[in-house]
C-alpha cells in the first residue's frame, strides 16, 4: 500500500513539468494515467484492510463509509483541479495531492499488522489485539 501511495505522488510531481510528445499527448496526461493505477491499488488495499481490522459487528458500517469518502473523493479531485487551474499554477494541485499521498504513506506505518491472526469478530476481539501491540517506527 505504501509503495502505491507513493507511486502515486511520483507520478503526480512528474504532471508538473510541459512536455508534448505530439498527438495530443503530454507529460501530464501519462502521468495522470500511470497515477490512476496507483490510486486504484491504494484504495482496493486500504478497503481489503478495513475488513481485517474492523470487527464483524462494525464491518458493514465501516464498508459504507469508506465507499461514502470514495464518492467524495471522486467529486472533489474534478473540482480541485477545475477551480484552482486559472487562479493558480499549474503545480499547486499536482504537489497538494503528492503531499497527501505521502502523508498516506506515513499513516500507512501506524497500521496494525492483521497478517496470521483471527479476523475480530466483536469490539473486545479488536481491543484484545491492540493490548500489547507496540508500534514499530
């Protein structure tokens, strides 16, 4: 998940610079192409990870409002990138979003680690876990 947030906000500070390789094609244009797989391999392993961490009792809930902020998300990167392109430079979406990612990529290292272990079933199974779980910066 880290290295996709991260391949994410490569390919958005690569958008920056303009250069066309003719036909229509610019710089920015693959870029933004090579960044929705990053994105859509960020979000399929943050929703996969929702559902080991959340306990079964929760999950349906969690599942809802992880695909509200999917939706939301969708709407505002249009209106981000619509609104502030002829009031700004060209590089201030390109490197908001790049420092988003990587702000991803940090919170990515506080997740708990779910691999070999019981999928919670109930809020206690979840609490039980973090007992004696020390973070490994």
């Amino acid at each position: 998940m880290m290295v996709m947030f991260l391949g994410a906000a490569l390919t958005c500070l690569i958008a920056i610079p303009n250069v066309e390789f003719g036909s229509g094609w610019t710089l920015e244009s693959v870029s933004c192409l090579i960044g929705v797989i990053f994105l859509n391999g960020a979000y399929s392993g943050i929703f996969l990870w929702t559902g080991e961490i959340a306990p079964t009792t929760h999950r349906g809930l969690v599942y809802s409002i992880c695909t509200g902020f999917d939706k939301v998300g969708s709407f505002i990167g249009p209106f981000i990138f619509n609104n502030l392109a002829p009031i700004t430079h060209k590089a201030v979406p390109f490197v908001g979003l790049a420092f988003i990612s990587v702000l991803c990529v940090l919170g990515s290292f506080l997740l708990v680690e779910t691999g070999g272990k019981e999928i919670p079933l109930t809020g206690q199974d979840v609490e039980k876990r973090r007992k004696d779980y020390k973070y490994k910066l």
